[in-house]
C-alpha cells in the first residue's frame, strides 16, 4: 500500500510546530554609560522611547539597561517582526519595590505609544511576592488581561526570563518558561502592529533588564506517514 500523507491540524486538537525566527535581539553592552535612544542594539536596530525621555540607561559596569523614572515607559526596536504573532522575551533581574514594573512588549506600532500588549513583572514591596500581569493599552487606555499570576519571587537580585508570547486571539505571558498568565483579546485594534519592545516603571539599581529578543513565528503542520 502507498503511504498515506496526512496533515494534522489544529482542528483535531493537537499541537503545531513551532519555527522561529530572530528579528531583533539587545543584550545592552557598550564601553560607556548611554541613553536607550543612542544605543543601537546587537541586531543593528535603534530604540525609540515614549515621550522621548531620558530616563533608560545602558549601563556599561553591567551591560544591562535601568530605568529612572517614576511612571509608566514603553521603548520600541525599531523592526519590524512582519506579522502580527510574535515572541518577545527579557531577562530580569529582580527589584521587589513597590510598583517596580518591567516586562516585554508586542503589537506596537510606529507612529506612536498609544496601543500595545504586554505583560509585567511588579513589586509589591519588600518580603512580598511579586505579581505577574499582562495589559493591552488600546488608544492610551490600560485594560487587564487574564488573572493575576502571584509567584515565589520575593528577593532582590534574582535572575529570571519573562517571555510573551502573541498568536491569533491568544496570548501568553511565560515566566522561566512556565505559563503563568493567558488571555484570549482579540481586539483588531492591535492587529497589524508588527513592533516588539519593553516596559520599565521605577526599575534601576538593584534591578535591571538584559537580553531582549524578538522572534517571528511562523507556525507549520506536522507531517505523518502512515504505512
């Protein structure tokens, strides 16, 4: 009997593989201290800050990036990822102050800072567990997505990989590679935003963030053959 060649797809319930791609990657390492928006990332992309602030520092004693102020800042790798799924991923280095955030960005756009999905990592104060959560800015205003994910992380200094992870009407924030907040927003608003960037509140000194990757993803079915 000749083989049969069958697809498997996503109707049946069962997974896809996965390909991905690198678009944009940082690992924020210079000879001397400079602002986010002079620096340009390993991948060869600058960065663009919100409000155009001077308030992200590439440290060069570290080689990781800071941030100063006390309100809310995204920053945009000025690259495309050519499609609305994307993964975005950093690495934290923790600092549990109250309202600390710092986290990766998908579905931004070029023109301005007003739509975006991310998610976060936040201090809740010292001794405290931090939290995880994941928000969509959609015209400047901030709705929650999905649950709040409360985790073991109650020390400064810690190391660890916050990554989100965007497909089509589904959305994943990943913390040491475990899923720990999903959501299912499929506001149109945010598709056709193809920028991948960060999110920092408040985070220098003991906490800083390094290796910012950006990856495509272009998803494919598996292939059975069946004697």
């Amino acid at each position: 009997m000749r083989p049969w060649v069958l697809t498997i797809a996503l109707l049946l319930g069962l997974s896809l593989a996965v390909n991905a791609a690198t678009i944009g990657s940082d690992t924020f390492t210079r000879a001397a201290n400079a602002d986010l928006s002079a620096h340009t990332s390993d991948s060869g992309h600058s960065w663009t800050i919100e409000a155009g602030v001077a308030e992200f520092t590439v440290e060069a004693s570290t080689d990781e990036l800071n941030h100063s102020g006390t309100v809310d800042r995204l920053a945009r790798l000025g690259v495309s990822v050519g499609d609305d799924d994307m993964d975005v991923s950093i690495t934290v280095i923790t600092n549990t102050g109250t309202n600390r955030r710092i986290g990766p960005v998908a579905r931004m756009n070029t023109t301005d800072f007003t739509n975006a999905l991310y998610c976060y990592l936040e201090g809740k104060g010292a001794g405290v567990a931090m939290e995880v959560q994941m928000f969509k800015r959609v015209g400047g205003t901030e709705t929650q997505l999905g649950a709040t994910h409360t985790t073991s992380i109650t020390a400064n200094s810690e190391t660890h990989t916050l990554e989100l992870q965007i497909r089509a009407g589904s959305q994943k924030c990943l913390l040491d590679g475990v899923e720990v907040v999903t959501a299912t927003e499929a506001d149109t608003t945010l598709q056709g935003n193809m920028y991948g960037g960060l999110f920092m509140k408040n985070h220098a000194g003991i906490g800083r963030l390094d290796n910012f990757l950006l990856e495509s993803v272009a998803t494919a079915s598996r292939v059975v053959i069946i004697d």
